[in-house]
C-alpha cells in the first residue's frame, strides 16, 4: 500500500539532524509521497532544494497567513511570483501553498491577510497551479474568494469546519485534509466528518511536526506516522486497507495533479 502525506513542514527545524533517517522510515512504512509547503519567501528555495534532495519529495510555494505581519506585501508578493516564474516547469512544483486565512491568532493584521491571499489565488490563475489552504476561523471567507476567483483545484488542509462548509469546499472542487486529529477518540466532529463526508473528497496529512496524534500527543509528528493514522479512517470508514489507499492516491492526484508523474500514475 503506498500513502501520501499531502502536508508536511519537513523543511522545520524540528527535523534538523535526523531528516534523512526520517524520510527513510516514511518510506519503509509506505509513504511514497510527501507535499512540502513553503510559508514565506524566506524558505522558497529551502523547500524546493528538499524535493530535490529527497525522493518522492515535492514542494509548494506561498505566503502563509501566519506570516504576514513583517512583511512588505508588494516586495513579497513579487518574490513569490519570481520564484513560481523560475520553477514553474519544475515537476516538483505542485501548488500554492500554504495559504489562506487565519482568525484565530490574535493580532494579525486581517487587512494585509486577506490582500495576499487574493493575489496567490490570482497567481494559482494565472500559473494554473491548485492551492494548499490554511484555515482558521476564517472558513466562509476563506470560501467566499475561491468562488469569487473560480479556483476548483487544492486542498483544505487540516479541515475542522462544518458539514455545510465542507459541502461548499467539495462544491469548489476542493479535497479536504485530514490527519492526527482524526486520531482522538474525543473528537466527534472530526471523526464524523471523516466517516461520513464522500470518500473521493478526502486526503490525509500529517502537518508535521505539528498536530501530533492520539498516541504522541504533545511530541513531534512525522510522516512515518500517516500510516496509522489512515488506519484511524480505515476502521471509521470500515474499508480495507488496500481500497482505501487506492481511493486516497486517487484523491490526492485529483487535487495536485503534477503528483501523477511522480508516482508514474
């Protein structure tokens, strides 16, 4: 069985010294594939040098809204669209990403939020790229510029919205992502959504480092751990192992199709 991990920070310090032994173990526990979003033009080339250093690797490029406070929006902005122009033809270039909106951190600048994420939606148009979301706190908005752009590829990532919010996203065409928290037996709305939204709408994640599952709570997460996390929405779903990994390939190309070559699909 072979997994993707569609969202991993691998580039985070966290990793430092022990990277390579990490992607070796993903990879003897079937992760094939692993999608590595930038946050800022400060990790562009990093995360690009990742994909190319390590197989199966790939990359994304976008201003995370967590990000945007020190920024100047126009020198980060044309930062970003050199670095999309310079890779574009690049096959491990696979999306804008991570992007969107953040109304749970406090003291962001909601302004400034909202304005780069208009424009990486223009760009992800422009470069026919689909897009790699943050949302927090912030979905219907979140959703009300994918329509007003008409961007019908990509991935709501970590998706902890409603059902209603979740039909408006598989609507858009959108996958929604899932991962460690779909672990926790205390997370009802979670787990629903992952046993009862379509099947074809669903790609698993591990955001890692960050949100670890049940079983290393408040310890790093990893990619090697996707596997037992998708045996989580294997026993919600009640499907065999061997199905489920083929639907969430299949998932996970729908929404970043630069994938398919990767995995010789």
């Amino acid at each position: 069985m072979m997994w993707i991990d569609t969202h991993v920070h691998f580039d985070a310090p966290k990793f430092d010294g022990t990277r390579s032994d990490d992607w070796t173990r993903a990879r003897a526990e079937g992760v094939v594939a692993q999608v590595v979003p930038s946050v800022a033009p400060f990790n562009f080339s990093t995360v690009r040098g990742m994909a190319h250093e390590f197989e199966g690797t790939t990359y994304a490029l976008g201003i995370h809204p967590m990000y945007v406070n020190p920024l100047n929006v126009d020198e980060a902005l044309a930062a970003l669209r050199v670095s999309i122009e310079a890779n574009i033809h690049d096959s491990c270039l696979v999306a804008i990403g991570e992007i969107g909106l953040d109304g749970f951190v406090k003291n962001l600048d909601m302004d400034k939020q909202v304005a780069i994420y208009e424009a990486q939606l223009k760009l992800a148009n422009e470069f026919d790229l689909p897009v790699l979301l943050h949302v927090r706190h912030a979905q219907d908005t979140v959703i009300k510029y994918l329509r007003k752009y008409q961007i019908a590829n990509g991935i709501a990532h970590a998706f902890n919205g409603s059902f209603s919010q979740a039909q408006a996203y598989i609507k858009q065409g959108m996958k929604l992502g899932f991962g460690g928290m779909m672990t926790f037996d205390k997370a009802n709305q979670i787990r629903r959504l992952a046993r009862e939204l379509p099947i074809e709408s669903l790609v698993l994640e591990t955001d890692a480092p960050d949100i670890p599952p049940a079983w290393a709570y408040k310890q790093n997460n990893y990619s090697y751990y996707l596997p037992r996390i998708a045996l989580s929405l294997q026993e919600l779903r009640e499907m065999d192992a061997a199905s489920l990994s083929e639907q969430i390939k299949r998932n996970s190309i729908a929404a970043l199709p630069r994938l398919a070559a990767l995995l010789h699909a």
